[in-house]
C-alpha cells in the first residue's frame, strides 16, 4: 500500500487483507497501538515477508490526526537515495492509469536503487570529462566547486560499488545515457545535477515504507543523507539559491522514479532483469511557473474526464483544474523543488495518473516564511 493510499485510508483492513492473498499464510501476527485515539495496526504476513502498516481514523481530518500522520510519516523517512534536468520534462514509454503492486520486493527497491545510482555515476563522470578547470572558470566558476563534483562523483561510484556488492550476481549493470542538454554548458550541469540529487533523495524516500529488512533501511539512511547533502550543497553554494524546498522533502513512488529516469536512458543491457515497474507519459510545463500563473501544459490524452494538475510539495498535495485548452493556474504558496502530474481525480495515485511527474522549481527567498 503507498503512502498516498495510507494516508487517505478509511479504514481498508477488509480490502487489503482478502482470503485470497492470506489464505495460505501460515501465521499473522497483529499488533495494536493507540496513539491519542488513533488506532495502528501493525501486520506483518511471515509468509510473505512484507509489512504494512495501516492507520483506521474516524472522518473527517483533524489536526490531531495530521500532527501524528506527520510524525510517523518523519520516522519512516530514512531511506535510500539517488535521481534531471531542470527541464519539466518526464519520459514517453508507458500508458496511463497504471495500477501500482500492493508492494514492491526488496530486491526490486534494490535494483531500482542501482539504476539511479549507474546514472549518477554515468552523470558525473561524463561532466567531469568534458568540462576542465577553465570551462568551470569561464562560467564564472571557482575552482573549488568542481572539485567538489569530484568528491560527489566518488560518492556516487561508491553507492554503485556497495548496492552492485548487496544485490550480488543479479545486479543491473550500467545503461547507455544521453544527457546531452545536460552537457551544453557547466551551469546547465550544475542545474541538472541539483534536480537529478532531489528527484533521488525523493525516489528513496518513497521507497522507505517498503524496506523490512532494519539493517537495509539503515544502510540506505546512510546513503540518503549524503545524497541531501549533495543536493543542498549544489542549490545553495553551486547556484546560489535555496537549499532546501521546507521542512519536509517530497516522497515519489517507484513509477515516478522510474518515469524521471527513463528520460535519460537510451538502452540497457539485454542481461539487465527486468523491473516491476511502469513510465507514465510526458508531461511538459511552459515557462518558467510561479504562484497564481496561468500556464500551457503538453501532454498526450484524448478523453473527456476532468482532468487537474497535481503538484507534490513536501507531504502535501495541491490540485488544481485544468482547462479544455490544457491550461492550468499554478495556486498558491509554492516554494522550492516540486513534482506535478495530471490526473484524472485528486488523489494523486498510479491509477488516476495520465502523464508526469515533471520537475517544477519555485522561487524561496531567505526572508520568506518556510514552515
């Protein structure tokens, strides 16, 4: 179950857990927690060797409800990591309304960790090849600062390193990349770069509730922190911006991760395993949006349903109606790094998405209001 579908769950026991999916589980085991009237219900399938955990609240929100949500929400954020072009731009193979697995195996989070971590890898390596000392000075660069993608380089050959160590004879090996607008200058990497360590940061974090094994959650925790480091470096001290988009970072499901990804890989080995998991449509946004902008979207559907741009910022998720001309007017209160996709409702699932997420980017002065 995702984290979206936890979070808006009413009381679902009865649909999650069917004879059909438990019954040929040997044990259940149910733990039962109360938390200033909230029911946890803690269920672990032995069988399966997944965990779920589900929250039973009665309607409508409160702010109780949404204080505690948040809370656990912060304890299960210690994921794994790794990555975009500050293009708002997603990739082109898949078709809408993909229902997502209940969950995902550990071993897919795995492989789909390495995926991201080849990338990076593949990313700065390139970067580094083709732009010198000179090139970064003549961006109005110092030195220091591509030194410092050198070490955050070694730090992505050394993820690679570790999860290809973890994962073992199976491990994905390294796809063929184009990252060519990416390349066309040292300040469109730097750009490309900052969005690539969030949209990683963001693919781990929304992994987290589906890694059971403690010593996995805590080596990916490992990896997480640096990766937001790495993010926090580039957007303040590399380009002079914010560093950091609120008190809490968004997380994406494997499906949006994928999308994000798969706009940059060309091919992959043959011998690669095949992953669980699906690219939605592009989505494209004109320009350059701000709060209350009406702004041209680009992406492929022919239905009639009323459509609505989702935007995920932090643990929250903003809807907004789209037009007949596929127009939308960004709302309010944005700040820093945010993922929009189009959906047919305002949940913000798999099953209701028609195209995205794309990277949207929000201006956050230093006088500005976070919380």
């Amino acid at each position: 179950m995702s984290y979206a579908d936890q979070r808006r769950s009413q009381a679902m026991i009865g649909g999650f857990v069917s004879p059909d999916r438990l019954g040929w589980v040997a044990s259940l085991l149910l733990l039962f927690y109360k938390f200033g009237g909230f029911l946890v219900i803690s269920l672990q399938c032995f069988a399966l060797g997944r965990h779920s955990t589900f929250v039973i609240r009665p309607p409508p929100f409160s702010p109780p409800f949404t204080a505690f949500h948040r809370s656990l929400a912060a304890m299960k954020s210690t994921a794994l990591v790794a990555p975009f072009v500050l293009l708002a731009i997603s990739a082109a193979r898949a078709t809408p309304l993909v229902e997502r697995a209940p969950s995902p195996s550990q071993m897919d989070i795995l492989q789909l960790g390495l995926t991201l971590e080849h990338l990076e890898d593949a990313f700065y390596t390139g970067a580094l090849s083709k732009f010198n000392e000179a090139a970064f000075e003549k961006a109005g660069m110092p030195a220091y600062v591509r030194n410092r993608f050198q070490q955050i380089g070694q730090h992505e050959a050394s993820h690679v390193r570790f999860l290809t160590n973890a994962i073992g004879a199976d491990a994905v090996s390294a796809c063929v990349y184009d990252f060519t607008s990416a390349y066309a200058s040292p300040k469109a990497f730097l750009a490309a770069s900052q969005i690539l360590e969030g949209v990683g940061t963001s693919a781990y974090l929304g992994a987290a509730q589906d890694i059971t094994d403690p010593d996995t959650l805590t080596d990916a925790g490992a990896i997480l922190a640096v990766e937001a480091q790495h993010n926090s470096w580039i957007s303040s001290t590399g380009l002079m911006g914010t560093p950091w988009s609120g008190p809490f970072d968004t997380p994406l499901d494997q499906n949006q991760v994928f999308t994000l990804a798969s706009s940059y890989i060309v091919s992959c080995p043959k011998s690669n395993p095949t992953l669980p998991f699906t690219a939605f449509p592009p989505l494209s946004v004109s320009g350059t949006p701000t709060s209350g902008q009406s702004v041209q979207l680009s992406f492929d559907y022919s239905g009639s349903d009323q459509l609505y741009l989702g935007i995920f910022t932090g643990l929250d998720k903003v809807f907004a109606p789209i037009d007949g001309q596929k127009k939308v007017t960004i709302p309010s209160g944005l700040q820093g790094t945010a993922y929009a996709i189009v959906a047919n409702d305002r949940t913000g699932s798999d099953a209701s998405t028609i195209a995205g997420p794309a990277v949207l980017s929000f201006g956050l002065p230093s006088n500005a209001s976070n919380e």
